[in-house]
C-alpha cells in the first residue's frame, strides 16, 4: 500500500486525500463509541494521509520549479537577443 500512490494524478492525489480524511473522521467517531474491531487502523489512515500530503507538496514544488526554469530561460533569451 505503501507505493500505490506514486502513480497517481495530482487531482487523483487530492481526491483520494479528501476520501481517506472522511474515512479517518468517521473511524474516530467510531472509536469514541467503542464499534472498531481494529483500533490500529487510525494509525494505517493516519500514515497514508501524510503519504499523500507528501506527494502532493512535492508536485507543487515541482510546478514551482519549473515555472521559475522557465521565467529564468526567457529572461536568458531575451538577454541574449542583440539589441541596437
């Protein structure tokens, strides 16, 4: 499970974000209650949470990165145009 989430869209990252949040606040709902049959998997919801926090930052940083790239690759080619 570790690794299933490297090959997923950026909006699919955020999607499965959003659906694991739900599913980590219901499951704590129901563990105030006392109807969890496995209390460890607060602790696995909890994890692949900040798995996809992680993977999602890092495609933010990654469009970052290149919008600066590219900024800094026109500027360079506009400086090296000759002007007269």
């Amino acid at each position: 499970m570790k690794n299933s989430f490297k090959n997923l869209s950026f909006p699919e990252l955020k999607a499965k974000r959003e659906d694991l949040a739900r599913k980590y606040m219901d499951f704590r709902f129901q563990l105030v209650i006392g109807h969890v049959d496995n209390p460890l998997q607060k602790r696995v919801l909890r994890r692949q949470i900040a798995r996809l926090n992680t993977l999602i930052r890092q495609h933010e940083l990654t469009k970052q990165r290149e919008a600066i790239v590219a900024k800094l690759q026109e500027e360079q080619a506009g400086k090296a145009l000759p002007t007269k």
